[in-house]
C-alpha cells in the first residue's frame, strides 16, 4: 500500500484548476505550513513555552490545525501538547437559521483545561460568532487561566469585539465573498480560496 503524503509536502497535490469553484488561490499548502510554523513560534513566545498549554480545535478544520501547531511546538520543544476538540454547535446563535446542523465530537485531553493557557485554533475567523460560542462551550468544561485565538485566516467584518492573538494570515474581503479552506486531513486537496458568493458566517 503506497503511504499518504505528510500535509507539508502537499505543495504539489494543489494546482490552480482544481481549487473549489475555480476560485483565486490565496495560500497554497506551503504557504499554510509556513503560517502555522510562525504561529507555533508566536504561541510558544508568548507563552514563554509549553507549559499548561493546551490547543483546542474547533471542528471541523480547526482539529487538525490544532493538531500541526502541536506537532511543530513538539520539533521545537520536545514536547507533547496536549489537543483536543470542541464542538460549539449546541451553542450557536444561529440554530434557528442552520436547524440540521449536526453536533460534532468533544475531546478534552486527559488533563483537562482547568487553569491551563487554552489556545482555541479555527481555520477562519469571520463575525466572531463561532468564537463566542466556543468560550460559552469552554466555560460549561472547565475554568482556563488563560484563553487565546489562533486563526488560519482571519477575513475582518466581525460582528463582535473579538480578535485573533494569532493569525496566519489578514485576508481582506467583501461581504459578497467567501473564504475556503481546505485541508489534506479533511478535504484530500490543501489550499485557501477565496470565491464569490455569500460566506458562511463563523
């Protein structure tokens, strides 16, 4: 059986006619591998190491970003951190709008969250919504000393009063557009596009 390439030799599995809707290519994997390699120096900064550090990913895509960041803060440190994943749907303020939206798995690493520096890591940042949700999803889990935001992208247009301690990437755009990520872990092809039509909100 020949063996899956790694996410970061994924460069070449994505060319420009197969992004989704022939949308414009704005981060290619290497590109991604390069955003989360600063972001995991810029965790571990400001952290002061990986002390009581826990990543949360925030399906779907959030998951195995937060699992990378952890793998590269490991060929830094030599150390495991601990990630897990939080599902946010039962707390959204959209339900009404996306009543089918099916619940998503909850991991919680075997220490749990209480008095560590939670890292939530998302692929996209957009209204803030998704976020929100998340910190109400957290605080029914445990009681973090601290709580940061590690995005892949962060469009702008936020509806309420939450930024991002790391992003891989400010990417401006209008409204009428919509950001897409896809990941080699969930998608088989690696890359952002950016395309017209309405974005989801998160």
């Amino acid at each position: 059986m020949c063996a899956q390439p790694a996410p970061d030799e994924a460069a070449t599995l994505v060319q420009p006619d197969q992004s989704p809707d022939q949308s414009r290519v704005v981060l290619d994997a290497r590109d991604i591998t390069r955003a989360l390699t600063r972001i995991s120096h810029e965790i571990l900064e400001r952290n002061k190491g990986a002390g009581d550090l826990v990543l949360l990913g925030i399906p779907s895509r959030g998951v195995p970003l937060a699992r990378r960041i952890a793998a590269r803060i490991k060929e830094v440190e030599g150390v495991d951190v601990p990630t897990g994943a939080l599902d946010i749907t039962m707390y959204r303020d959209d339900l009404r709008k996306h009543p089918a939206r099916a619940p998503q798995h909850t991991a919680m690493p075997p220490g749990g969250i209480d008095d560590k520096t939670v890292v939530l890591v998302d692929d996209v940042l957009y209204s803030g919504r998704t976020v929100r949700a998340a910190l109400d999803a957290m605080n029914d889990i445990g009681r973090p000393a601290v709580v940061r935001l590690a995005v892949l992208v962060d469009r702008g247009h936020r509806e309420l009063p939450i930024r991002a301690d790391h992003v891989g990437k400010n990417l401006p755009s209008a409204r009428a557009e919509r950001v897409l990520v896809r990941l080699l872990d969930v998608d088989d092809v690696e890359g952002v596009w950016i395309a017209s039509g309405a974005g989801e909100q998160a």
